[in-house]
C-alpha cells in the first residue's frame, strides 16, 4: 500500500507542473534551479536539513494525535509557544555549556509546547468541544501573545524591531558544519542545520518505539481505532487524549530548539514559518510512521530551500511551495480514496483472475 | 469619548463585520448540511484575487464580483468533490484550500501584474462606491437620528447591504423552507434524508455551492469595496474568526449577526485605539485582537451556553453500510 501516497504525490507535482507552466516558466528549469539549490551542494543540503529538522518534530507531533484519533492542528502555536519556552530559558538561565543549554531548551520547548497542546486536550476531553477548532484559535491566541510579549516584555531597551536580545554565547548550539570543521572537513559552511537534527531523529525512534512498543502506545492506537471499543477495555478516553496531546505538544514545542536556539539565536516573530503546517502534509505523507515522516520531512524540506532558492534565481515566488504543499495536503490527505479505490479494485481484479 | 467618535467606530464596525458575516452566513449553509469547512479562509483569498485582478484588468466591480463568486466556487467544487464524492476528511480539504489559496493567488497576481503578488489599486467603476440611502442628507442635522442614519446606516457599498439582507433571508431558507429543512436534517441524520428518498449528495453539493458564493461575496467586498485592490494574504485569518462567529453563534443566522457584529466592533475599536484605557487597565491591540478567539473557545467548552455542531458535521456519508 506505498502505491497510493506515491500516486498521490507524482498527481499533485503533476498538477504544480501544470500551474508552473500557467505561469509562463518551465517546470523543469524550476526543478533543475530547485535541486541544484536544495542538494547541489553541502550549503544546500545543511539549509534543506535545517528544515527537515522542523518538519521532523511537527510531523511526529501531528502523527502522534492521529493514531489517537486526535487532528492536531495546532502545532503551529505548540511551536510558538516552544519558541517562547526555549528564549527564557536561554536568556534567564546562566548555562555553563552548550550541551546542558541544549537539554535544558528541548526541555523548556517540550514543557511549553506541551501546555500550550494541554487546555485544547483538555477541553476536549472533558467538555467535548472540538479539538480542531481550539487548536485552530490557540494558534492564534499564541500569536498574539507572543506579539505581545515581544513588543512590550521582552524587547531590549533601544531595540525598534519585536525580537528578543540575542543569547548569551554560551547557549550557542554547533551547526553541523562547524562539527564537520572539528572533524577535520570542510562541508555546508554558515548553512542552517544544527545538532537538533539528532535530536529529531532521537524523537522519530522514541516516537516508533512509544506507538508500537509500549503499553500506552497500544491503548493510544486503540482509542483511535474505535473509542467504544477502548472504553470497554477500560481505556480512559479523558487520560489518553491528554496523554496523547501532551507529547503532541511537546514534540511540536520542541522544535524551537531547531528555528529559535540552533538558527536565529533570539526569539523573533514568525519564526516558525508555517512549519506546523508543514507537519501535517508531512504526516499524511508519511502515512503517520516515523520512517516515513523522516523522509517525507525530508522532501519537504527540500521543496523549501529549493522554493527559496526558485525566488532568488528565477521569477517564480516561493509561494509556490505553498501551491505543492496544498496540492500534496488534498490528495494524500483528503483525496485518498480517489487514488486507493480504483487501485483496490485494480488489485481485487487480478487477484480474482489469478484465483 | 465623544458621540463623534461612536459613530465613527460604529461606522467603522459595519464596514468591518461584512467580510465576517458573509462568510460566517456561508460556513453556516455548509456545516449544517454536515459539511465542516475550515476552508472559508481560502475562499475568500481566492475570491478577494481574482475580483481585485478582474476588476483591474475590465475596469468593471461586477465582473470583479462574479470572479470572486467563480474563484471562491472553484475551490468550494474541490472541497464538494474531496469530502462528498471521495469522502474525504473534510478538515485535511480545509487545510489544503487555505495553504493551496494563500500561494496561487501570489503566483499568479505576480504572473499577471509584477507587482508582488499585489493588484492594481481599482478606483471608479472598478470599485462598489458607497450608496447614500434616500434622505441621508436631509436628516444629517437631526440629533441622535441623524448621525445614526447618515453615518452608520447610510453611506456604504451595496455588498454591505446584501451582506445584511443575507441574514433574514438564510433565516427564512432554513426554518421556511422545505430545502432548508432538508438542509438542516442532511446535517443532524443524512440516513433518514436519504430514507425518505432525497439526495444526500445533492443537498450538500449545494449547501458547499452556496458557501461558496457567499464567500465569494465576502472576498470580492475585501478587495474592490473595503480596500481598493486585493494584497498578499489580505484575509489575513479573517476566514478562521468567521468560523469562530459561527460556533458563537451556535449555527443560527440572527445569531451570527450579533457575532460578527461584536468581532467586528472588537477589530473596530482595536484600530481606533491600539491602547484603550479602561481606568487601572489598558487593554492592547493584541489582547482586542485576541478576544474573539478566547471568547471563542469558552462558548465552545461549554463554560457560557453550550455550542453543540449539527450532530452529523465531519462524517462522510456512506450509502448502506
């Protein structure tokens, strides 16, 4: 069954060909500006690591929910909140070293991010109210606070633009070309991607290890499979959509260590760039299973540094990955049965001739 | 605060609401034929392009409008076709219509115009001018009636007045109506819809149908009424706060009209005072902006009033199961 998401995809790169072409630009001139920018060279492919790290953790934290029956929504303002988590505890904390900062943040991140998922869970699961809408308007709520915070609160004195001070230098987290310079090569030098990397591949494993290795990952599963049924098993509904959301929130938290500590090195608004977004699509292609959020992350993180290096070399804007993202969203995600069904026929066709 | 500045504010709130009411009126139509859609955000950006791009291009508002009504109909069609036809998740459509909206429309406005993903500001006939109703002028000097209705009342493009008309008449469709009452059981029990020998299928495509047209309304007025020309992202979660409208007003037309009208007042008086002094509290821009979306969120927790959506909303109907 990899057959449907594969179809899935090459129908919407078809139709962003399509649109590519509407507009007057070749589709495979972009291609070519798109993976000679993106996996070209070592630059390139630290800024598309960069952003698969992103994806990594809102991705986990989409799929999470989802093997609960849960749509989490919100990993946009999970992260924003993350972002917040992980400034304070950067700026307030005097951290002897980098490596204790590090987990002091993804600590700070998850706590925040996991908060942020709570009131929505809870909601939810006391009071029934929809927990797609909630997170929907904590993305928002979250916004604005952070708006807030940064323009009143936390903004040095002097300072014109809403950001934070940077970090003190301490909590500088290596990227992974200056690891690869005290290895002794040169390789993607001032590109993005940091050791966060690992800790996202870290998260994909226990994520893995949480759904089909655990005990709750089981109950998780089987809350979502059918709630009724969980119940019977005596699965509390209220504690695993808390549970549940609780490490959702966190893993999207979490990737504040990536945008907020390892790249711009001080809070500012917006920073996470629509990559709770980018989770979901990411999710869907990956069809919620960690191996597959890691590549799919990984193919997305890509068509966005290829779609900023598209802007900077051609005149096609980088809202075209907002374009392919959609794109790949509808029919991986909403249109799936318009691949799978006819693919399912297809197959119960041949086997019954084979039979 | 003077009278003066009531007015204003007022005035400001009607201009404000109506982008807000006709996609609320329109999230309305399709989530009690048991079709949720968080896609209204999308709509309305696809509407607000291409009748901020038609009206630039023909100089004419009407054919601005009806390109917003095709733009938003496009995508409403998509919506239909993933979550009725192919059964879908109706919410996973949602999204993809939003990110899908958000980057086609700076695609092709910079293919079209160069201008950064921006149209030509419309002026003249390519933009609904404001409508004096009958007497404005002559009442003007009366007190309290007076600024009332030459102020508020009087003086704004006709989408504002359809917008208004929109709610009586929803109101009348719904609960008048023998489609309104099929639209309404569709999205409580589509099974004893389809019993009775009546198109599921049918009567939502055409709850989604109507969504769409009024959301085309709502993006066309943005564009070439409220501003003159459609910007990047220029809904800018106007879509979502119309979907907050619509829980608040728990699904009822007049309802919905007394929502969009306090979001619209809240955004009204958060750009006439980026910081209200309310004696030993200040209230911020950011804290106004927020209100709908915590207000929001407690009328859905239950906490003041229950808000309960129409019992069969986001569930494919499968035909015999």
């Amino acid at each position: 069954m990899i057959l449907t998401p594969l179809i899935s995809l090459a129908l919407a790169f078809a139709i962003s060909a399509v649109v590519i072409l509407a507009i007057g630009e070749s589709p495979v001139e972009a291609l070519k500006v798109m993976v000679e920018g993106a996996l070209g060279s070592s630059y390139g492919w630290g800024n598309t690591l960069y952003y698969t790290t992103n994806y990594i953790f809102t991705g986990l934290a989409v799929a999470v929910a989802y093997h609960a029956g849960l749509f989490n929504i919100g990993g946009e303002g999970q992260a924003t909140m993350g972002g917040l988590g992980v400034a304070l505890c950067c700026l307030f904390i005097p951290w002897p070293h980098w490596t204790l900062a590090l987990l002091g943040a993804a600590v700070a991140g998850a706590l925040f991010g996991a908060l942020w998922a709570l009131i929505p869970a809870w909601l939810q699961a006391k009071r029934g109210s929809h927990i797609v809408i909630t997170t929907i308007m904590f993305n928002f709520i979250a916004y604005n606070i952070l708006t807030h915070l940064l323009s009143k609160t936390l903004r040095p004195l002097g300072s014109m633009d809403p950001a934070t001070a940077n970090f003190p230098p301490a909590t500088h987290i290596p990227g992974l070309w200056q690891l690869a310079e005290m290895m002794g090569f040169a390789w993607g030098k001032h590109s993005l991607a940091n050791v966060t990397l690992f800790i996202a591949l870290l998260m994909a494993f226990l994520v893995w290890v949480l759904i089909w290795r655990t005990r709750l990952g089981y109950e998780l599963r089987a809350f979502g499979k059918s709630e009724p049924a969980a119940r019977y098993a005596g699965i509390s509904p209220v504690r695993i959509t808390i549970i549940t959301m609780l490490i959702s929130g966190g893993l999207a938290g979490m990737m504040a260590v990536n945008n907020v500590m390892g790249m711009s090195e001080r809070l500012i608004l917006n920073a996470v760039e629509g990559a709770g977004f980018f989770g979901i699509a990411v999710a869907l292609m990956g069809r919620n299973h960690p191996v597959g959020i890691v590549l799919a992350a990984l193919l997305f993180g890509f068509l966005f540094q290829g779609g900023a290096e598209l802007s900077l070399w051609t005149s096609i804007p980088r809202e075209l990955i907002a374009v392919i993202q959609g794109l790949v969203i509808l029919f991986t995600g909403a249109l799936d049965n318009m691949v799978r069904l006819p693919l399912e026929r297809l197959f119960a066709a041949r086997r019954r001739k084979e039979g | 605060m003077d009278v003066m500045t009531v007015v204003q504010i007022l005035d400001s709130t009607v201009r404000l609401m109506t982008p807000l009411l006709l996609a609320c009126l329109a999230g309305l139509y399709s989530e009690r034929s048991g079709i949720f859609d968080i896609g209204l955000e999308g709509k309305m950006l696809m509407a607000a392009f291409s009748a901020g791009a038609v009206a630039a291009l023909t100089g004419s508002a009407v054919l601005g409008l009806l390109a917003g009504i095709l733009g938003s109909l496009a995508l409403a069609l998509v919506h239909g076709l993933a979550s009725i036809t192919f059964r879908g998740n109706q919410l996973i459509s949602g999204v993809a219509i939003n990110l899908f909206a958000g980057g086609f429309t700076v695609l092709v406005g910079q293919k079209l115009f160069g201008l950064g993903g921006r149209t030509p500001p419309v002026s003249g006939n390519a933009r609904f001018s404001e409508i004096t109703l009958p007497g404005a002028t002559a009442i003007r000097d009366v007190p309290v009636i007076g600024p009332i209705y030459s102020e508020i009342i009087s003086g704004h493009s006709p989408l504002v007045y359809l917008a208004l008309l929109a709610v009586p008449l929803t109101w009348w469709v719904l609960y008048r109506t023998r489609f309104g009452l099929r639209l309404r059981a569709v999205g409580e029990n589509p099974a004893s819809v389809d019993t009775a020998g009546i198109s599921v299928t049918r009567l939502r495509y055409s709850a989604v149908m109507i969504c769409g047209v009024l959301c085309g309304i709502a993006g066309a007025y943005m564009a070439i009424s409220l501003s003159a020309g459609f910007v990047k992202d220029m809904t800018a979660g106007r879509g979502y706060i119309a979907l907050a409208a619509l829980i608040f007003a728990k699904w009822r037309p007049w309802h919905a009209l007394g929502a969009t009208f306090l979001f619209g007042l809240l955004e009204a008086i958060s750009n006439r005072f980026p910081q209200l002094h309310l004696g030993p509290i200040t209230l911020s821009e950011s804290f106004m902006l927020t209100l709908p979306y915590i207000l929001t969120v407690v009328i859905l927790a239950g906490f003041v009033g229950r808000a309960i959506p129409p019992r069969a909303g986001g569930e494919p109907y499968v035909k015999e199961r």
